[in-house]
C-alpha cells in the first residue's frame, strides 16, 4: 500500500471529478502545473500511472482504481465527523448555507429568508442559487429547496408544496400570434437538448411550433421570451410576476416538480439549521399562491 497524505488523495479525487487538472486547480486556488505535479508525485509513490486519458475521456487504471476508493472511504469518513460534529452544535450564530436553484431567487422568497436574517442576526446567512443543486452530503449546503419527487433515504425531506409551470410570450409577441392563428414564423425557446427529446410539445396547444433556440439555463430563457425570440414553457414563480410577459397557457402541474425542503439526517439537531428549516417551512406558504401559478390571469389566442 502506498504511503500518501490526505491532500493528495483529495487532490486526485478533485482532478477525476472536474476531468482536468485546470478546473481542480481552480476549484483549490492553486496553479494547473502544481496539481500536475502532485498527480505525477502519487503516480510515482503507486509506481504505476493512475489514470490514461483515451479519446479526450479519463480511464482509471487499476492502480488508480485502488487509489480512488480509498480516497472514498477516507473522504466519506472525515464528511461524515464533519456532519455529526455540526449537528451537535447548538449555537444560534455562525454561517448556515441554503441552496436553492437560481428560479427560486425571486423577490417574495428573498423577503422571507431576509426576515430570518432580522430575528437571527447572529446567524450568517449564505445563500447558493445555481443551475446545479449543491452536494449535502459533501456540505456544499446545509439545507436545501429542491423540485422533485421524493428525497433521497439519508435526507430529512419536508414536502412543501406542488408548483406549475406555463407557456409565456411577450406582449408584442403575443399580439402576433393572436393575429395569424397559423402562427407563421412562430416557434418554441426549448430547454431540451435536441428534438427527439422535445417530447413535452406534445401536450401543449403549440405541438407544431418548430424550435427557435435553445437554451438550458431558466433565467436566460425567460430574458429570450422578453427579447421575442418566442414562446417558453417555464415555472410560473418566476415568470407570472413578469410584467413584459404573457401566461398563454393554463398553468400544468407535472411529476417531479413538488418543492421540498432537505437536509442531511446527521444534520438535524443543529440549532441553525432546524431554526432556517422552521423559518422557511412556516413562512413559505404565503408564497404557495405563486408557486401554484394562482396570482396571474392566462390570455387566450
């Protein structure tokens, strides 16, 4: 067995994570040359080389295989005392982070989590809103508000609410679209990836609309709609309150979009991280209205 601190170990999990050597050193604040150096020091303490990259994808080799879960282990046991260690702690002060994704950052939800930061002021609030739903196992966040189905076996899940999405125009585009019901030159903002995916046109009343472009990322959609780039099925908490758009569809609820509040089980006695999840769980419904697409009225074509 290969003698190796911690450090390195992690580097190299960081290194197949990322797939390169520029996005772990990044992720480290340290140069790409310096995280190739130790990759190449732990593949000469292993006496073999770790990993192979064929055709642009990284391989692991069995030396790195070897390397890899003991990586693992060793990572999931210091996350792990890290967890526990946190969750025993029951001071109403210090940093607490909520991961939200990024159409959740909406001003009637950052006015409830401001409302905690005023009767909690001790608590350093951090908020993480992305397109990619932060790792609570690794930490990445303490709680979390995630669309889905139902948690995962090791996560404490609080089910809050249904939400719905609708189709959206802006207002010049609307009128077009009112005016030609063969909807000439119309045509879709898709967030799939390509057609054969596309299957969600299909209950829609535009099912035939050709796709203009398409864009994975919710926010930029939502400024395409306004810029008139054409019409985009997106959640209405984000777009109902929108005055340069138009709701053209009755709002749908479909699977996997229940909003749920989450933590890791190991979690769940930390004083800042039940009383965030207290908060939140008692004050969000004021918002359910909008998350249920009830606040807006649909305009027919």
């Amino acid at each position: 067995m290969i003698q190796s601190d911690w450090n390195d170990l992690r580097l190299f999990l960081l290194f197949l994570r990322t797939g390169s050597t520029r996005r772990a050193a990044e992720v480290l604040g340290i140069s790409h040359s310096t995280v190739a150096r130790r990759l190449d020091a732990l593949s000469s303490i292993a006496e073999a080389p770790l990993y192979l990259r064929i055709n642009g994808k990284l391989q692991v080799t069995n030396s790195g295989q070897e390397i890899l879960n003991t990586a693992r282990n060793i990572e999931e046991e210091m996350l792990s005392l890290e967890r526990r260690t946190f969750g025993r702690n029951q001071e109403l002060s210090g940093p607490v982070v909520l991961s939200t994704g990024d159409v959740l950052s909406v001003p009637p939800i950052l006015e409830i989590l401001n409302g905690f930061r005023t009767k909690h002021p001790n608590i350093d609030l951090r908020l993480i809103t992305s397109f990619s739903l932060s790792d609570l196992d690794r930490r990445e966040a303490d709680l979390a508000l995630r669309f889905g189905e139902s948690p995962s076996d090791h996560l404490i899940g609080r089910k809050l609410t249904h939400t719905a999405r609708a189709i959206y125009a802006s207002h010049d585009y609307f009128k077009k679209l009112k005016a030609d019901p063969a909807f000439e030159g119309a045509g879709w903002i898709s967030f799939s990836p390509d057609v054969s995916s596309e299957t969600w046109k299909k209950s829609t009343p535009f099912r035939s609309l050709p796709t203009n472009i398409r864009i994975t990322d919710m926010r930029t959609q939502q400024v395409a709609c306004r810029s008139g780039l054409g019409i985009v099925m997106l959640p209405c908490v984000l777009c109902d309150p929108d005055p340069e758009l138009v709701r053209i569809s009755e709002p749908e609820f479909v699977p996997r979009q229940d909003l749920w509040l989450l933590r890791h089980a190991e979690l769940r006695d930390n004083a800042k991280v039940r009383a965030l999840s207290d908060h939140i769980a008692a004050e969000l419904p004021s918002v359910y209205s909008l998350l249920r697409g009830e606040t807006a009225q649909t305009k027919q074509i």
